[in-house]
C-alpha cells in the first residue's frame, strides 16, 4: 500500500473516533486532551497515537486511554491496539476551524501555559477541598500571597499516597506563574533533581546547576524523602535551601512522611525542613471522595447518577487515583452500551478494582509487624503475656489499628493477641485518649498510621 493511502485511512479512523469522542466528552475535555492528540500511524493492527509529553500522556492514558482505544477500535472496525509516542507536538495550524484561536487570546494562553514538568490539570481549581487536607491547602496559598518573608515558609506537606501532594504542588506552580509571569519557578520531583545533579557532576556542569537553583523564585520538590541516604546531594541541597531561604525566596517540599521520620537524613536539614510551616494531608473521608467524583464527572458528557457515584466513593477509600479509575471505568462502559447503571452493575463492572481494595484490607498479623518493626519488637512480644512498659504502648497500638483498619472484631482481635474483647476495648478507648493529650504518641500513631496505609 502507498503512504498516501496509509495516511489517508489512518486518517479516515482518527476522524471518525473523534467524533466518537466529541459526543463523550465536555467540550472544553476534549479541547484540552483530545484536539492535541495526533494520529502517528496504523499497520492494520497498531494504531499509534502522538502526543507532547510524558504528563500529557499519563493523564491521558489514565482518564481516556480507555475511551480512545473504544473509539479507534470502533472506528477500524475491528480491535485495535492503541499506543501512543511523545514528542508530538500539535501543528497550531491544525488547530479547529470552528475554534480559530485570535492572536491576543494566543498571547495570554502561551503565558498561561503550565511551568515546566506540571500538568495543565493540576490547579487549585481543580483541587476538592475537605477538612483533611485545608490546612494543606491554606497553606499552600498563603505562601503565594507574600513577596517577602513568610512563617509558612519553607512549606512541608506530607501525606500518603494518591491524596493530592503532587498536584496541590503543581497548583502553586500555575498560581506563581499566573501571579508573576516572570518569576522562576522550578518544579520538579525529587529523583529529576537527584538526575539532574548526577548529570552535572559527570558533565562537569556543576556551576550550571548550582546557579540554575538558586535563581529560583520557587524551588518545589516533590517527594523529597527520595533525598535520603544521598549524601552529598542532601550537602548541595541544604547550601541551595540556606540560599534561597536567606533571600525569602519560597520553598515547598512534600513527601510521604514529617521530616523527623526520614530516615538518614541529616538533622540539620530536618531542622531547616521544619522552621516553616510543616502540614499533613490525611486520608480523604467519604465526603471529601464524593466530591472528587462528583467534581470529575463534570468533565464528561455522561452522567452518573449520585447512589452510583457514592458506592464507588464508599467502596474505594484508599487512594484518589483509584477513585478516578474506577468512575473512568464506568463511564467507558457507559459510553459503550448507553443506558443507565444499576448498583449490580457497578459492582460487576468494578470487580477487580473492588476485589483489590479488599485486598488492601490489612490483618492483624501485618499490623502486629509493622508496629513489632517500629519499636524494634518481636511479634510475639505483642501477643505475649509479659507486660512491662516497653511493651504495652506498642501492644495497645497494635490492637489500636487492627481495630481502625480491619474489619475484624474485638473477641476476634484480642485472640490474635492471646487476650479477651475488654483488653483491646480498653487498647482502643486508651490510644484515642493519649493521642490528644500527649504529641510523641500522636505522631507515632500518625506515622504507623501512614506505614499501614502503604503496605
Ligand atoms: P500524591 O502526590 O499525594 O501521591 P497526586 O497529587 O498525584 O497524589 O494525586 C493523585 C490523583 O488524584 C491526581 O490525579 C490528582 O489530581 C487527584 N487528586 C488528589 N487529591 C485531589 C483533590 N483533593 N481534588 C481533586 N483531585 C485530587
Ligand atoms: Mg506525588
């Protein structure tokens, strides 16, 4: 077959599934993740699709891939295997005829773009606010508002995963970028400036990196605890911190723990982590995931009917990444066969992801672990009958959490510690009481709390 042919029917599919498309998705989706989508080539079997970057993509696989591939699939008339190549960029030119973009919008959107390595997505917009993570969030902002000296400054959010760390930190990137077209902003994950150092010591470029960083209006990186252990980054890195912090320039960390819990990290740089302000986002209640989802479905077409829409936010509580997975799911099956969804539904076309939030469930036996390993313990130390003092705190910790975290009952507990339902009542009721009056307890319930969380 000539190339032009090739084209011609590659094409011919990509226009048909996106018309598929079109009539899926809300307008302004499908001008943000579809319209910058170009088709790369189709071998009858393959089709590839290009786009600009590894973000664009992520998401795009995340959210639509399987709407994508339906529609290419219907649109081949067969099944068709969908992947994508980045590093296409989308040709203006080729931009809609029905949406031409005037010259003085284009200037303010090509300002408007998304700093380097963040996700057009991830705006304060877009981010739910719930009681678990405002203080986060206030925080987050408040460190936007001031030019000089700021007491939330160097700002350090930790949480476990899936719970927004990444993207409140994007959203403070786009809100310094629209603030100050000029600031400097350098957002970037922890392993990238790990590269980028690694990189710059082989090239002798170090004096590059060193200035690159301490030019910066905003230094954010994410997942900071990746800096443990590497010492003499953790050196490079504590002299850029005292740069910019000496010239209020603002800093934002995040990672999956406080810094006091980062293992190997050198204590002068927990302490400069710590003189700001230090912030948790803890795990999302039922509401707060109902308005994710709620939130979400309005960049689609379809609807889903709000009982639906709460059985997924009650069924799937471990992570917001999984929560949307699980309604772009739904709205693929949907999109497919129309119609209306019942719970029975729901629960068939979410199986595996339900089977798999049960498995997440934990047992006694990995929360008796976990706490044995924190304090050094054997398992058997906590279901033993000895009782000194060391011993009782983790002991109550343990059934604290097997309690919070299974679905196992108190007689059902207290016989995985060789004790009755009355001593893990007393465990619980105890652990609750101490951890408002006594910090160290807190924080180690905290800590243990998020370890859990992860297994
Ligand atoms: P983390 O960095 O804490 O692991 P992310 O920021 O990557 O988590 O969030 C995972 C996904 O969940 C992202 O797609 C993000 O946009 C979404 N998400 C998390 N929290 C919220 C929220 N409060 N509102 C809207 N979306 C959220
Ligand atoms: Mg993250």
């Amino acid at each position: 077959m000539k190339n032009s042919e090739k084209n011609e029917i590659l094409n011919t599919i990509w226009d048909s599934a996106t018309k598929q498309l079109k009539n899926l998705l809300n307008e302004e989706t499908y001008a943000q993740w579809i319209i910058p989508v170009l088709p790369v080539s189709y071998d009858g079997k393959k089709f590839i699709l290009g786009v600009s970057d590894e973000f664009f993509l992520s998401w795009l696989q995340d959210n639509f891939g399987e709407i994508i591939a339906n529609a290419v699939s219907k649109a081949a008339g067969k099944k068709t295997i969908l992947n994508f190549e980045i590093g296409h960029t989308h040709p203006e030119e080729k931009a809609p005829p029905e949406k031409p973009v005037k010259k003085a919008a284009k200037s303010k959107a090509a300002k408007k773009r998304a700093p380097k390595n963040c996700h057009n997505r991830h705006t304060f917009n877009n981010f739910v606010v719930g009681p678990e993570n405002e203080f986060a969030v206030a925080a987050a902002k408040s460190i936007l508002k001031t030019d000089g000296p700021s007491p939330a400054n160097p700002l350090f959010i930790y949480g476990g995963t899936g719970l927004g760390k990444t993207h409140l930190l994007q959203a403070v990137a786009h809100e310094a970028a629209e603030k100050n077209p000029d600031a400097v902003i350098e957002y970037l994950s922890c392993e990238e400036f790990l590269n980028l150092y690694l990189e710059s010591l082989n090239t002798k470029m170090h004096a590059r990196f060193r200035n690159r960083f301490r030019k910066a209006d905003y230094l954010l990186i994410d997942d900071i605890h990746f800096i443990a252990k590497k010492t003499s980054l953790q050196e490079e890195f504590f002299n850029t911190f005292n740069n910019l912090y000496n010239a209020d320039k603002k800093i934002l960390l995040t990672s999956d723990r406080r810094p006091s819990e980062i293992n190997h990290l050198e204590d002068r740089l927990v302490s400069r982590f710590d003189s700001g302000l230090t912030v948790d986002i803890q795990p999302l209640g039922v509401e707060t995931r109902m308005a994710i989802l709620q939130k979400k479905q309005e960049e689609h077409l379809i609807k889903i009917d709000n009982n639906i829409l709460f059985f997924i936010a009650d069924k799937i509580t471990s992570n917001v990444r999984r929560l949307e997975g699980a309604l772009t799911r739904l709205l693929t099956f949907l999109s497919l066969k129309g119609g209306k969804l019942t719970i029975d539904d729901t629960e068939r076309i979410l199986a595996p992801m339900l089977e798999d939030e049960i498995s997440t469930l934990l047992t006694v036996e990995t929360i008796q672990k976990t706490v044995a390993d924190h304090f050094d313990l054997k398992v058997a130390d906590l279901t033993g009958n000895k009782r000194p003092r060391n011993i009782a705190v983790p002991r109550m910790m343990a059934m604290y959490f097997s309690r919070k975290m299974t679905d196992k009952s108190l007689p059902e507990i207290g016989s995985c510690f060789g004790k009755n339902h009355a001593t893990v009542l007393h465990a619980v009721k105890e652990m609750d009481k101490r951890q408002k009056v006594d910090n160290t307890i807190k924080h180690t319930l905290s800590l243990l709390e998020r370890q859990l969380q992860n297994v």
